[in-house]
C-alpha cells in the first residue's frame, strides 16, 4: 500500500433531494458543497440518487404481465429528470467540485445516451474538476428492476486519491460478497456506500464489512418525507398511503475496526463531519488483511470480468 494522507476531512450529506427535479437537486449539490467548504472539507458524499431522489412506493404502473398508462407519464417525468454523463449537471458540479478544491461522489439516475435505459450510478468527481469514475449498480433491487437496468459497464471502479483508493457500491450491492472482495482486492481504504437502507439490520452490515475489508466505510442515506413528493405526480394514491417519514436516513460513518466513528444521524437533514485517520487503516490490517496475508489465492479465487 502506498503512503497515505494521514488525514482526511470528510463530509457526509444526509440530505433531502427535490424529487424529479434535476435542476433543483443540482443546486442543492451545489449548494451543500459550498457549506461543507467552510469546514475545510476535503471529500463529501451524496446518497444514492440524490438526482432526481428515489421514488420510493412507487410502481410505476407495473404488475405482472401488463402497465398502466398514468405509470409510464410518471415514469417519463423520472426519465426527463435523470441526467447524462457527462451532460451540463455533470459540468456545473464539476466546476464547484474545482471552485472548492474538493472531492465530490453523488448518486444519480444516469440516461443512456443511445438508449433510453436508466442506470442507478454513482459518480466521482476530482478537486481539478474530473469525473473520476462512474460506478452503475450491478443488480438493481427487486422492484427497481423495471426502473433502472443492470449495469453493463463500469463495474468495479476505484479512485487513486491521497489517502489511497476510493470505491463504491450502491446499496444492496454491498450484500453481494463477491463484489465487496472485487473491491477489496483492488486495495480501497475508503468503502463509499450512498444508500436508501434506513433499518437497523443495515447498521450491523456496515459494521461487519469495514471489519472484513478494515476500510472507512461512508454510510450515505436521504431523509425525505411524503410531502416531499411532487403534488402533481399521477401516482398519487401510491403516495399516500406511504408513512410521513418515507427514510428516515442513519447515515454515519464506522473506522476500520467496525466502530462508528460517527453515530447515525435519525430523522433530518443534516451534514456529518469527520476527520478520518487513515492511520488506522494499515494498522487495522496486521493481523487481518483479506486479499493480502490473510489470503488463499491458491485455493481460492475471483474471476472479475471489470469492463
């Protein structure tokens, strides 16, 4: 492993997005990244999807076998509201990414640019202003499934930073075991996980996988309520029949050893700070370092098609 910065300032945004409004969830990136500035911020995370929000509840129409036409409307207006990569959301995040001198992941709903498929992805922007990396959600989950496709490139990318390489899954992706040692073997230190899992039994996965990879694992949740929702969606009696705190979020950040360095934060927006000491990380791994020493790569092996 190489040298790392011994420290990193880190923000968390638990924050709610402008659900199916592109422009205005930009400027609420935009906006947090200018906040979070003052602390001296030197990376900050976004949940998964914060453009154009998560439409949780919704079905869009689908049942077995056949769609309704006030589902497709809805999602259009989903689709209108996702954004291409790179596009002129991208730039103008790029330029405050730059303007701050800050590394910025943010979720997004990602429209293909010859299809019309939506993928959920997460992207990694430098402090010059790059896009970093574009990470697709391998598998979406269960009903996701007829919103958002499986990801066909873009699988497992990592970003060089100065406190070592930086990677991300997207939600449930994190209970996929293999993709957790695709990451771990590509070296990471820090595990972004943007997310809509606001239960306790996802508490206890975060801390079981930063003991697994002794990584920072960055637990990146929305708090958003029902009358978050647009009025004028046609899904309207999906909606109301959702509780009035739809996620109540738990972000938060857990060290190397599987201890929250950050407690979750429960029912309203806010930014976590933190000072990660990277320090931790090579300590945490002498005695378990699990693509390293503690590895059987003669009896045991993962294929990875990483395109």
């Amino acid at each position: 492993m190489k040298d790392l910065k011994e420290k990193c300032k880190i923000a968390v945004v638990q924050g709610t997005p402008i659900l199916f409004n592109k422009e205005k969830c930009v400027e609420k990136i935009i906006n947090s990244i200018e906040e979070s500035s003052k602390k001296e911020t030197e990376f900050i995370v976004f949940p998964e999807l914060f453009i154009p929000g998560y439409p949780y509840g919704m079905t869009f129409g689908f049942t077995v076998g056949s769609r309704q036409e006030f589902g497709r409307k809805d999602w259009k207006r989903y689709y209108d509201n996702s954004i291409i990569i790179p596009g002129p959301e991208t730039d103008k995040i790029a330029e405050t990414a730059k303007k701050f001198n800050m590394y910025v992941s943010v979720g997004v709903s990602e429209r293909d640019l010859e299809t019309a498929t939506l993928y959920n992805s997460n992207i990694i922007f430098s402090p010059k202003g790059e896009i970093l990396s574009v990470h697709r959600k391998l598998k979406p989950t269960g009903s996701e499934r007829v919103v958002w496709g499986d990801a066909n490139k873009n699988y497992f990318p990592v970003c060089d930073t100065p406190w070592g390489n930086v990677g991300n899954l997207i939600c449930w992706e994190s209970y996929m075991p293999l993709a957790r040692v695709a990451l771990y073997e590509k070296g990471i230190t820090i595990y972004i996980s943007p997310n809509t899992n606001d239960n306790e039994e996802w508490q206890h996965t975060i801390k079981h996988i930063a003991i697994e990879g002794h990584c920072y694992f960055i637990n990146s949740n929305m708090f958003f309520k029902r009358d978050d929702y647009p009025k004028d969606l046609l899904s309207k009696e999906e909606i109301d029949k959702l509780n009035d705190i739809v996620c109540r979020g738990g972000s938060c950040i857990v060290d190397p050893y599987g201890h929250y360095e950050t407690e979750p934060v429960w029912d309203k927006e806010e930014i976590i700070y933190a000072e990660l000491d990277m320090e931790k990380v090579p300590m945490s791994r002498m005695e378990f370092d699990s693509c390293g020493h503690y590895s059987r790569p003669d009896v045991l092996q993962l294929k990875i098609d990483d395109k």
